[in-house]
C-alpha cells in the first residue's frame, strides 16, 4: 500500500473514532431523575423514578391509581444508548401488579411481566420528543400493548416538564402530565 492510500486510511480511522466515540461513551439524557404527575381521563397520580447504576443501565420503578382501588405498580432494570448526539435509545424489562377498577378476584392485583422500547430526541435546546412502545403480559391469552407519545421541555438541568398521550390496554387513552426532577 502506498503512503498516499495508507494516510486516507488512517484518516478515515481517525474520523470515525472522532465521530462515534463521543456518542460511545456518554448519554444525551439523564436517567437518574424522579417524575411525579397526574393523569386525565380517568384522573389520577402517578410516579416514576429511575437509577443510573452504571453506564447504559437502570432500574426503574413505576406506579400510578386512580384512587378507585386500583394500581399499577413495576418495577425493574433497563438499558440507554446514544444513536447519535442527538438521540438516545431506551428500554427495560418490569414485573407488574396490576389491579383494575371493580376487579373483586384479586385482592393483591394480578402480576404481569412487560418489556418497553423508546425513543428520546433533542429537537430544540430546550426541548424533548420521546416515544416507547412495549407489551405487559398477565398470561398467554392476555397480552396488552403500551403506546406513548409525548414531549418535554428542559426549563433547567435540574426541572423538566412533560406531556404524554397514553393508548394503551392498561388504561383507556388518557393524557400525564409531570414534572421530572435530575437527580
């Protein structure tokens, strides 16, 4: 190989790292954060809470009720991922209990197993678009999909206030509106 084609290799090598290793190494999001909030229609309360452990993984914990004997409760570990700068993949695996409105057979709530996949993305400075999509199975012939689209604005690095449009089989279609504390 000449010294010519052997530079343009070392360059091409040497741009790569340069433009992937930032995107390799680090987030575009905190997952270290506490999230209260309220849905409407049906109108309840609702929290999430997620910890960074290490690099590209957390746990998280979920729960929410309308206050007519009914909860939804998970808890579980997932993982995040740069795409790119802008744009980061997410997703975890949670053990659910799950007890709905006038459901007299289960006084504990049923317990359920799902996994979610989504999508965070800077569209703005200041602001966020995310959607994740996943499944919560009770059983076999009992298999519900969740369904979000939402948004949020970044008014600090420590305060964030956000909008999702829930449809999914848990709860009717329904809107939650939080605000996310980085921690």
């Amino acid at each position: 190989m000449n010294t010519r084609k052997r530079t343009r290799v070392i360059r091409t090598i040497a741009l790569s790292f340069g433009l992937f290793s930032a995107a390799a190494s680090a987030t575009n999001f905190n997952y270290t954060n506490l999230e209260v909030g309220f849905t409407s229609n049906p109108s309840g309360l609702a929290a999430k809470a997620r910890l960074a452990f290490m690099d590209g993984a957390h746990f998280i914990v979920n729960g929410s009720s309308q206050f007519e004997g009914d909860w939804i409760a998970s808890g579980g570990a997932g993982f995040h991922a740069p795409i790119n700068g802008f744009v980061d993949v997410h997703g975890d695996a949670q053990v659910y209990s799950v007890k709905f409105p006038q459901d007299d057979k289960h006084d504990w709530g049923e317990l359920a197993y799902g996994v979610n996949i989504g999508v965070r993305a800077w569209v703005l400075p200041q602001m966020e678009a995310n959607i994740l999509v996943g499944q919560v199975a009770f059983d076999s012939d009992d298999t519900r999909s969740v369904v979000e689209i939402g948004g949020r604005f970044h008014s600090t690095d420590a305060l964030s206030l956000g909008g999702v449009y829930r449809f999914n089989g848990l709860y009717k279609e329904q809107f939650y509106l939080n605000v996310r504390f980085e921690l």
